[in-house]
C-alpha cells in the first residue's frame, strides 16, 4: 500500500480540519513531522513508510516505482513541453503606473496580459 504522506513546508505549521477539531502540524529541522499540541507540547507523526528500505533502493528501482504508480505522472518531455510555453519575466511597475490597474496584486499578471495582449492584437490588425 503507498504511502498518502502530507507534504510539509519546513517551519510552517498548516491546520488541518478533521471531524471539526483543528490539528496543527509542522516538520522539524531534522525533517520530522510533529503534531503540535493545544498545549504547545508536540508528538511525532507516526510514519508507515520503511525510511531504511526507502534509503537502499536506487535511482532506477525508484523510477521504476513512480512508473508503476498510477497516481504519479510522467515526466517525460510531453509533461514538461507545456512547461516551456510560459516565459517568466519580471517587469518592474512604477507606483503610478502600476495604480492605474487599481485592484489586488494577485490579479496584476493577468490584468497586464490582458492589456498588452489586445495592443499587440490591434497593432497587427493596423499593420
């Protein structure tokens, strides 16, 4: 049977909602998970997975489980293809250009794109 672990981020703790009760984990330097107790006291997670078998296998016996793995995709040049599509690119905004989108942050690449995408779309319908 696979193991379903959590993925933790190392010194943040992420609140779980189980049955109503609010449980909070975090992962140690070590990379041990622990659940942090109401009373700031923590207790490991138990782990169902051989960390010592886990260590022994190689990279091909390890790439050869993730292919059998139904879950796990491939990450063969079809997966990372689309990946390439988007370039990233940082443009840096000044305050007041930047206030004319107005708006959240969070929807200013959107809002950019959508912007420069129609002036490139009406200069080639001049052209």
């Amino acid at each position: 049977m696979a193991d379903h672990s959590l993925a933790f981020k190392p010194a943040r703790a992420r609140a779980l909602r189980r049955t109503g009760i609010a449980m909070t984990y975090k992962q140690l330097a070590d990379g041990t998970v622990v659940e942090v107790l109401p009373d700031g006291g923590s207790k490991p997670v138990p782990t169902r997975t051989d960390w010592d078998r886990l260590a022994r296998l190689s990279d091909d016996e390890i790439e050869e489980l993730a292919a059998s793995d139904p879950d796990h995709p491939a990450l063969d040049d079809r997966f990372w293809g689309d990946a390439a599509k988007q370039a990233r690119t940082v443009v840096r905004l000044e305050p007041d250009v930047a206030a004319q989108f107005g708006g959240e942050e969070h929807d200013l690449d959107r809002r950019v794109n959508a912007i420069l995408r129609d002036h490139f779309r009406a200069k080639r319908a001049a052209s």
